[in-house]
C-alpha cells in the first residue's frame, strides 16, 4: 500500500531532519526513546504528519533541512564510518564541526581513496547508492601482475567471485609499468569491495585504489581530505526527483 504523500515513515522523517540513519532511527524506536504526540513508540512501524510532535531522548525533533550534497576527498588510512572499534581515524571525526551531520553515499574501505559524496538527507544517500539510479562508479586502479586485455574485456560480461555474482564492469589498461600496471575501471553496482575481489580473482592484486567519480560528480582537483559543496542548482539539476524541495517543519 502506497504512503499518504503528505504523512511518512517515523524513521524517514527522523532521517531527513539528520538525527539517524534509518537503520539507526528504527534501533532508537525500539528502545524506547522516540515518542509522538506524548507516546512512547514501541515499532518503526508508524506514520507521521506535519503536526505531530516527535522527541529523541526527550528533545524535540530538528526541522528538516534543505538537502545538500558535498564531495570529499577520503585519504587512505581512513575509515568510513563514525567510530571504529580499533581506534583507527575515521572519516566523520575529520569533518568541520560546522558540518550539519552526515552521511555518507557508499563507502570506501580503509586502504582505499578518492570521491565520497556526503550528504544531510538520508533519502538521498540510500537512492543514490542503489544499482537502479544506474550510476557509475569509476576508479584508477594500479594492480600488481602482468595484464590479459582479453581477460579484462570479459569482465563486461560480468563475472562471478566465490559465489557472488558481479555486474558488468569496463576495464582499460592504462599503461604497465615492471610489473606493475593501472587501470580504468567503472561499474554501476559497488558492491563491497566489488574491485580488489575482482582484480584478485584475475591475479591482480591492487595495491593502490581511488575512485575518481560517483555518477556527474567528479574527484577533480580535491586534495586529500578536502570537503567542497555541491551547489543547490547542481544538485537540482543532477538528482530530479531525488533532491526534495528545502521544507521545515514548522
């Protein structure tokens, strides 16, 4: 059954005014600490409206914010995430503290860099990361061995790893170097680390990975751990439909 347009999801809208992810917003539900209207909720399972009153921990929910996307440079040795259990620097630790909160469109693993996209609206995030926005990833990737340009051509097939199945991925030999060479490759689906499983699987290991764009939004010139806003009529012009009209609630 299709939602009320002008009524949504608790955890939605507790996305969109930047408090949780969804995820995270229904774990909050769960314990208790949500209420609308003055009630404790006990499921996600709920729709809310303009005027109902929601609290986290007691605090009024924040307005919704205007969406807005930012680029930002990850540099190796960083991880995407907002703590990490072996107290290895993570991405959100270095943002400016005038940051609204965050999140973040994929993700990058430790030892690899280049474009994250950032954005405050959790909609976004979650529509941008799906295989059907047909989006393409693309990274320079520099791997260790001697390069099959036949082999690589395959991959536009697609290919299957250990029993996970990977979607077509364009692959061009750049230039080899000893024995080492890098490479062009660019793919719609980002499934977890889709490129080192699938370099290894050709005996290519990567030893070095940067992703250098995500659909329209390009690495560019950013220097490592640089932050730079995509502008609003950018940001309209890119995502349609994706990108809300700027509301708060009143």
């Amino acid at each position: 059954m299709a939602e009320n347009p002008e009524r949504e999801r608790i955890a939605k809208r507790m996305a969109r005014a930047g408090v949780a992810s969804r995820r995270d917003a229904e774990r909050l539900i769960l314990f208790g600490r949500v209420t609308v209207n003055g009630e404790v909720l006990t499921t996600p399972a709920v729709l809310v409206g303009a005027d109902d009153v929601i609290t986290v921990d007691g605090k009024p929910l924040p307005g919704i914010e205007p969406a807005r996307l930012w680029r930002y440079h990850k540099a190796r040795g960083v991880m995407t995430t907002h703590r990490d259990p072996e107290g290895r620097p993570t991405l959100f630790e270095s943002l400016p503290k005038t940051l609204p909160r965050v999140i973040s469109v994929g993700r990058l693993d430790f030892g690899s860099e280049g474009l994250i996209l950032l954005t405050n609206d959790g909609g976004i995030a979650r529509k941008l990361e799906l295989p059907a926005t047909g989006w393409t990833r693309r990274y320079r990737v520099r791997v260790h061995g001697r390069v099959d340009p036949a082999r690589l051509a395959e991959l536009a097939d697609g290919v299957t790893v250990e029993g996970v199945r990977y979607g077509p991925i364009e692959a061009a030999l750049d230039r080899e170097q000893g024995t080492n060479a890098w490479l062009t490759l660019a793919l719609k689906e980002g499934k977890n680390r889709e490129v080192r499983r699938v370099m290894e699987h050709l005996g290519l290991p990567v030893t070095r990975l940067i992703r250098t764009a995500y659909g329209p939004f390009q690495l560019g010139q950013l220097a490592a751990g640089e932050l730079s806003e995509v502008q609003k009529k950018v940001l309209r012009e890119q995502l349609g439909e994706a990108a809300p009209d700027a509301r708060r609630r009143r």
